[in-house]
C-alpha cells in the first residue's frame, strides 16, 4: 500500500531510508565493479590523456561516464595531485570534465527509473552476475559486482518511489512549501541549502538527485524548488574530495578547493538569473519530452531535472574553462603552505588512504622514499663537513644541523 501523509509514520520513514540506503548501496557495488573490469586502463588514461586542459576534461568525463561517479573521478585526482604525477592546472580540466560526466546519471535514472519499466528485470540481472563473482578474474569479477550493483541500484529507486507519501494540494507539508515558495528569492537559496545540507550527508549527488525526482513525482515540490535543491547538490558534492584532501599534501588540497570554487561560482552566476534559466530549462524539456515541467512537475520534472543538470554543467564549463590559471591562483592564495620545510615532520605523499586507487601508493611510496632519500644525502654532506671543520663554533653549529635532520627521519608520519 502506498502510504499518503495521512498514515505516514515512523516506520514509513524508516522504509523510506531503508529503499535510500539500497539505492547507495547499489551505486557503491556498480561503481566499484566498473573500476574492477576496467583494471588499470581508467587510471593510466588518466596519467596520459591530462598534458591540457581540454584534454583533461575530455579525460574526466570518459571516466565518470564509465563509472557513474564524480566523487570517484575527483577523489583519484586528488590523489593523483598529492602524489605528484598531475599539477593543479591539470587537474582543473578533470574536474570539469567529471561534473559533466555524472550527468549521465540523471538522465539514466529519468530514463530508466521514471519513463521505463525495467524493475521485473533486475532480479534475473542479479541472476547473471552472481556467477561471475565465483571466477578468479578480477575483471569477471567486476563484471559481475556491476550487473549486481545496477539491479539493486533500480530496486532501490522502485522502493524509494513507492515509499515517498502521496500529498494532497491541502496537506500540511504542501501549505508548508507553499508558504516558503511565497518568499522570493529567499525560499531559491533555502532549497539551495537544503540540497547542499542533503547531499553531504549523503555523500553522492546521485542519489540525492534521485530522491529530489522522487518527491517531485510525489508532487510534494514544485520544479522551481526541485531545480535549486539540485543547484546545492552540486555544491554539496565537492565535499567528498575536500574530505579526501584532508590528510593530503597542500596540492591535494588545492585540487580540492578548486572543485569546490567552480561549482560554487556556478551557482552563484545561474542563481543572479534563476527564473530565466528555468524557462530556458524548461522550453529544452518541452522540446526532448514534450511538456513544461513548470506546469507538471510530478510528469516532467525529472526530464527537466536532467537537463537542468546538464546544461549547468556544460555551460558552467565552457565559461570557466577559459579561466583556468585564475582558479589555480585562487587556490593557491587560498590554501597557503609555510613552505617546504614545515612540511618536513610528516609525509608528503602518502596519507589518502582509500581503496579507489590502491596501486596508487606504490608512486606515493617511490616518491617519499626519494624525498627521506634527499633527508638522508643533507645529513651525509654535514657529516662530511663535521670531519673537516676545525673551529669549534662551526663545529656545534653542523652538530646542531645533523641532529634537527636526525629528528626529522626519526619523527617522520
């Protein structure tokens, strides 16, 4: 039975959280089953395809693309900027190109889970790929993890419709956003936040896109709010890779902030022209799906969601795109470092600690071994020096200096 806000309950609500939870859950196998089958060629893509911007972003969007998911892509960038091997201007090109990338998503949750009936397939799609998961190959493997990840991906998001209240136009929570649309502007940037605040704790743009469908097709939100809950949620996103940056070098948490600037100045320039943009995103839906999601929300709002997640993105691009070496200067003026040698009492390279690149740690570890290597060669020529120099305060002077380099080594962490 489809539960109206008239018997929505407690355990409704956990129903509710549970069919969110399968829907992550689901996502989570696919992506890293997709990275499993793919092996090593996404990452060494990666390292060759980023000499330029464009490159990079092209480079960023196959990947999220192929594996449903930006937090993934920016995470590995990261990564990839804390060990070296990609500088901040790279990375820049990347970044784009995964936020373009996911929405793909959108559009195939629009496609698959609101015009298409697919849900009496993924049962026997469980069936098929279970048997992989008995093969020794890793890549048979991820086959296997990746059919299994998007059924239960699809069963999640049928539970996850069927578990939304319907509402009637005189409900409560109705009056209550009614009431809150009634403030302009002011009610934009309260559904902006609310997307952000819902994503983060979410921790995918996905799923929160997806549930924002959802309670449009209940007709518990207008477009208008849906719209900005998904203008937060691309804010909210950049919190998986500034998390990740955290115990990284201060160019991981460059790549990070710059995640984190593009999106946010993208929705800061599309919230200055909110209602035009929204007829635009709407007259492109009307045209790809033949109704105004303005005028039926619960029919069309999930088309006009995806094309509003698109074209943000999009145009957000080609506009920054242009202005590349500015956001690496905001970043670097940003995220100050005290320089190299306050750097010295930790390691440099390795710290995210995450399975999304395991084969990742060995460059990291190449790396710190050559910088304790260079530690090791200063004490090796004060040493040298200490057997030469015959004036005592000299003498104490380099003694000073081999013992500030031996804590150095001993504290390393």
């Amino acid at each position: 039975m489809v539960p109206t806000d008239t018997t929505w309950g407690f355990f409704e609500f956990l129903t509710l959280l549970g069919s969110l939870a399968l829907f992550l859950y689901g996502m989570k196998i696919m992506s890293d089953g997709l990275q499993q089958a793919a092996g090593n060629g996404l990452r060494n893509f990666l390292g060759m395809m980023t000499s330029n911007t464009f490159k990079g972003l092209l480079t960023g969007l196959c990947i999220t693309a192929i594996i449903q998911s930006s937090s993934v892509t920016t995470v590995m960038v990261v990564s990839f900027v804390n060990a070296g091997l990609l500088s901040l201007a790279q990375s820049v090109g990347v970044i784009m190109g995964a936020n373009i990338g996911t929405t793909a998503t959108a559009w195939i949750i629009d496609f698959l889970g609101f015009k298409a009936n697919i849900s009496v397939y993924m049962l026997p799609l469980i069936g098929i790929g279970t048997p992989f998961l008995f093969f020794k190959s890793v890549q048979l493997k991820g086959l296997g993890n990746t059919l299994i990840g998007f059924a239960l991906l699809f069963i999640g998001l049928g539970y996850l419709k069927q578990s939304v209240p319907v509402v009637t136009a005189d409900s409560g929570i109705i009056r209550f956003f009614t009431s809150i649309n009634d403030i302009p502007g002011f009610s934009t940037l309260i559904f902006v936040f609310f997307g952000a605040l819902l994503t983060v704790i979410i921790q995918s743009s996905s799923a929160t896109i997806a549930l924002t469908m959802t309670v449009m097709a209940s007709g518990m939100i207008s477009f208008e709010m849906g719209a900005a809950m998904v203008l937060g949620e691309n804010i909210g996103t950049t919190i998986t890779a500034t998390i990740a940056s955290l115990v990284g070098n201060v160019h991981a948490r460059r790549a990070a902030r710059i995640h984190t600037i593009f999106n946010t100045i993208g929705v800061v320039w599309v919230l200055l022209i909110f209602p035009y943009f929204i007829k635009l995103v709407a007259h492109l839906t009307t045209l790809i799906d033949g109704g105004n999601p303005l005028l039926q929300p619960d029919v069309y709002g999930s088309t006009g969601l995806a094309v509003l997640h698109t074209l943000f993105n999009v145009t957000n691009t080609l506009i920054l795109i242009w202005f590349t070496p500015l956001l690496v200067k905001i970043a670097v003026n940003t995220v100050k470092t005290k320089g190299k040698k306050d750097e010295q009492y930790k390691l440099e390279y390795i710290g995210i600690h995450q399975k999304l690149v395991p084969n990742l740690s060995i460059v990291e570890a190449k790396k710190e071994l050559i910088k304790f290597g260079d530690i090791a060669g200063r004490m090796t020529e004060f040493t040298r020096k200490l057997l030469m120099e015959t004036e005592s305060k000299e003498r104490n002077r380099i003694i000073d200096r081999i013992q500030k380099y031996e804590r150095i080594t001993d504290e390393v962490k």
